[in-house]
C-alpha cells in the first residue's frame, strides 16, 4: 500500500521537484548511482536520488570557477533582482516545496510551510543587502594620501546543510553568498536532499546563471573532501553538529578558508518568579517544540526558581499532554518523527539514564509510539546536573525541568556548557533582563520571548557553539573581504 508521504508526492503539480537529480553547470545529473529517500515516519521509500562522486564536485568547483567572473561583474541591483524572483517563486510554490520538506524531514506541514517563508525571506533580504556592502575612507595618517577599505566578494563559496531545517538552511547562506557576488555550491544532508533540488530548480527559473548556484548529493565524507581540500574553495559554511564542524576546521585548515560555523545548542531558560507563569509556559512550550524539537534553539535546561516550580510543571505537563503526535502530513499534527533514528535512539536514552538517577518522568508510554523514529512529548522534572540531558543537546520533544534558587546560581549553572548558542530569560525586572543579558555566555538571548530570528539579525553562538554569523549585514560579510587600498601622491 502507497503511504502518505508517496501519495502527496504523486500529486505534486510540479513532478519535476521530485526528480532526484543534482545540479552541476546548469546541467541535471541523474547519475550512474541513486541513493534511497525515507519518510522518517513510516520508513518508505519515497524517492531515489543521484549519488554524485567526488569527480561531481571537481566538476562543480571548476564551473563555479568560470561563472565568478561575469556573476561578481554584475552590478548589485541586479544580482538583487534575480534573487528576489527567486523568493517569489519559492511563495509560489510553497505548498509543494512544503510537501517535500515533510516528507523527507517528518515535521508538521503547518511547520514546513513556516520554513518556506522563513527560507524566502532571507532570499529578499540579502537581494536588498547586497546593495548595502558599504566600504569606507579613513581620514589618512600620511600628507597628500587618501585611504579607502572596499567589500569585495571573496570567491567561490561551498555549504553543507542539516537536515532539520532543509530549504531555510540553503537560502540563508546562499542569498547571502550569491548578493555579495560569490558562487555557492551545496552539499545538502543525505536525509533530506529532495528540498534542496526543488529549490534549485527554482533558482534556475529566476535566472541564476549556470555555475552560480550548484547542488551536489551524495555521501558526505566523500564530496565534502574536494571542498577542503580545493583552493578555489575560498569560504566554507556549515550547520550541523559541533562534533562534524572540528572535522571541517580542522580539514579547511591547510588551504586556509573563511569557516563559519553553526553547530550545536545547549540552551538554557530561566523562569524567575516574578514573571507571568502562563506567559512563561507558553515560551517554553515553543521554544522546547518547536520542529518537534530538533532545533539547535530549543530549549534543553528549563530553569524554573523555586517558588514556581511546582505550579510551572504541573502547568507545562497539562499544555503538553494536549500535543498531538502523528504524521507530518497529517491535520493537526503537532510532534512529527525524529528525522533519524539515532536521534530518537539518543532521546530514549537520555530519557532512561534520567530515570535510574532520580528524574521524575512524565510522558506517554514510549513503547506506544507510532514507529522507531517517534518520541513522544516528556517532561523530566527534578533533573540533576549529573544526568546525561543536562550536559548533551537533546534535539527533540524531552524537556529537561531543573530548580534554583537565585540568580547568581542559575547563571553559573547556564554558563557551565561549553555549548553557546543561545539562551532564554522570562522575567518581569527590567534591571535583573539587562543584568542577564549582559551575563548569559552565548550568541543570542530572547528576553520574555521564544521567537527572535530573522534575515536582519546575526544568528550564530560563542564557544563551541559556532564562528562567524548568518543573516544580518554580518552574514555578507562572511562571503566578502576587505581590501585596503592607498592612495598617493594626491593633489591636494
């Protein structure tokens, strides 16, 4: 019998977004290998992709190397242009590209649709930002001198991209790499390529030109080699997890690139008890649920202050028996599949470890879940900072509840991760939000929110959590250098 996901993909008005081929020189490449795509909730088998060599990505490199000239030629307004009818065809096609995204990725169709706005939305803004790489003069130290800093594109540019966020994760470094005049090649996550090849589908009909904007699918370890490796590869960004972006600074090290780097979370929230308590666990239901919880945001250590930790977990656990777990695609849906099953593997036992040393578990039974890769919402109160979910990332729908009593001991415990993405504060002292804000050691912090990303802001972490930012005038300048040019002999 056809599943749900195979069925919505037969129905596509677009076939071709299924096709599985890869995208190398303006050119689709079946390949002489296909590799299988799953849909994480069922486990069928839903499309077969090509399986490009690293002889693939010689070729793509070498046809990136030709389009840079004529592509960092053209004049900002321009390259804009093509970016922005590359946003509105990805608006046009929403509902489609969000199909893909749920099927090969499991979260809820209302999620995916999200993302697709989200992903376009970093396309508009780098269309408008590229026109904004303002250089400087520098009032010069040297008679009869003049000095300028110019912004120029730095070359060919290469991003490897998770899974959990397949078409958002694209757009956000490639908008970003193609507006400051660099060529960009992906290499998409295995899990997920179908959503990467649809959406470059639509950059071709926007009129990137061949070479300027490549997908390349297939084992990773194998076509992420020539990227190291190659010195026309000038910048390379990924998101993924800390222990694969060592790898990758480790392997760019020997031709020297740009690396940014968006690697894993760790994030604490604190709820103090002056705040609104139902403002409080409505945040943190989002922050912890959201993309059912494999988001490098979600909040993994909820900090409640004593006073209110009873009253927050009896309230949390009511708001969170109300999620409803099923197929993404189907109505309703709150809690989708893990996208792979080793992270359902990790959350179970994070889950059991908890349990022996002391952890308090309420949930559904895990043994009823519809499939291996679901995990059903948890709630682990009176969690110790010994158990295992207080110090690895958990990356789905188990919330880890931990009490404190005052603010100078939640902050040493919230610092004590390596990890330094980002972090959540609800409470209503304005001194105590500017106090924490300051203290809390990561990248970003939502004071009395759980939403606070977007194209104009830098996202990115401290520590281990990451390099360099996206989105954001910084996230251009990730794709572009400084040059310093003196003038002299001047007539003055």
């Amino acid at each position: 019998m056809v599943g749900l996901a195979a069925r919505h993909l037969r129905n596509l008005r677009r076939r071709d977004f299924a096709a599985g081929a890869a995208l190398i020189d303006g050119r689709w490449i079946a390949g002489e290998q296909r590799d299988v795509v799953v849909d994480p909730a069922t486990g069928e088998e839903i499309a077969d992709v090509a399986r490009c060599s690293a002889v693939d990505m010689t070729v793509a490199i070498a046809a990136a190397e030709r389009s840079f000239a004529a592509w960092r030629e053209l004049l900002p307004a321009r390259r804009g242009a093509i970016l922005r009818t590359w946003a509105s065809l990805m608006l046009d096609h929403s509902e489609e590209l969000a199909v893909l995204v749920t099927s090969e990725q499991g979260k809820p169709l209302a999620e995916a649709r999200q993302e697709i706005a989200y992903g376009a939305g970093f396309l508009e803004w780098f269309a408008a930002e590229g026109e904004r790489a303002y250089g400087e003069t520098i009032p010069s130290h040297k008679p009869g001198s003049l000095l300028q800093v110019r912004m120029q594109p730095i070359g060919i540019a290469a991003a490897i991209t998770p899974w959990n966020f397949p078409v958002a994760m694209i757009t956000r470094k490639a908008g970003a790499a193609l507006a400051a005049g660099c060529p960009m090649i992906v290499k998409p996550a295995p899990e997920t390529p179908l959503s990467a090849l649809a959406a470059a589908r639509l950059a071709e009909e926007a009129g990137v030109p061949a070479g300027v904007f490549q997908v390349v699918i297939g084992d990773p370890i194998e076509l992420s080699a020539p990227l190291l490796r190659d010195t026309r590869i000038r910048a390379l960004s990924f998101t993924g997890s800390t222990q694969v972006g060592r790898l990758l600074l480790e392997g760019a090290a020997d031709t020297v690139k740009k690396v940014s780097l968006e690697l894993g979370g760790h994030a604490p929230f604190l709820i103090f008890d002056d705040v609104d308590l139902g403002k409080a666990v409505k945040g943190a239901m989002v922050a912890k649920f959201a993309t059912s919880g494999q988001d490098c945001l979600a909040a993994n250590r909820i900090y409640v202050q004593r006073g209110v930790y009873k009253a927050f977990i009896e309230a949390f656990a009511a708001e969170m028996a109300q999620l409803k777990v099923g197929h993404g695609l189907e109505p309703a849906t709150d809690i989708g599949p893990m996208t792979k099953l080793s992270v359902a593997k990790k959350c179970r036992g994070q889950i059991d470890d908890a349990e022996r040393k002391g952890a308090r578990i309420i949930s559904a039974n895990q043994e009823s879940v519809l499939g291996p890769n679901f995990v059903l919402p948890t709630l682990l109160s009176d969690v110790t900072e010994d158990m295992l979910i207080a110090r690895e990332e958990t990356f789905g729908p188990v919330t880890a509840v931990l009490p404190f009593e005052s603010e100078e001991e939640v902050v040493a415990r919230a610092n004590t991760s390596e990890m330094g993405l980002a972090g959540y504060v609800y409470t209503d002292s304005l001194r105590r939000a500017l106090r924490l804000s300051e203290r809390i050691e990561c990248g970003m912090v939502g004071i009395n929110t759980a939403s606070f990303t977007g194209p104009p802001v830098p996202f990115g972490g401290w520590k281990q959590s990451g390099l360099g930012r996206e989105g954001s005038r910084h996230g251009l300048a990730e794709y572009m250098e400084l040059k310093y040019v003196c003038f002299g002999d001047l007539v003055v």
